[in-house]
C-alpha cells in the first residue's frame, strides 16, 4: 500500500499497453499476489513492509580486506 502498482497480462499485452490492475480480474490477481508475497516473507522471517526500514540494513559483501 501506497507504493503504485502496475499489473500486464504479459501473454495477451507483451509490450505491457495496457494495466489491468482496475479490472475485477487484474484486482482478484493482484490481492492473490500479495497475499502469496506477505507469506513468502513471514516465512523467511523478515519484518512487516511497513518495518522494513528500521529493522533491516543493507550491507555490501565482503570481499576480504583488499577491498
């Protein structure tokens, strides 16, 4: 939420022309996909989206101390 979202029937609209996400159908799709990504979080025990910038730093690999 409150990030814009798009979503292409990518088999019927390859050059992504037209957004079905205000569609009945592209919205039912849209609800499934997010719930099947919160899921995909929660598992690997990540914090809620809305925490994610407090509770999580991102770091560059380490290459030895060459770099």
């Amino acid at each position: 939420d409150g990030w814009p979202s798009e979503l292409f029937d990518l088999s019927q609209d390859p050059g992504e022309a037209k957004d079905v996400l205000g569609t009945t159908e592209g919205a039912r799709i849209a609800a499934k996909l997010k719930k099947s990504l919160h899921a995909f979080f929660r598992k690997s025990g990540a914090p809620a989206a809305d925490q994610w910038r407090t509770t999580t730093r991102q770091l560059l690999p380490t290459y030895g101390t060459d770099r």
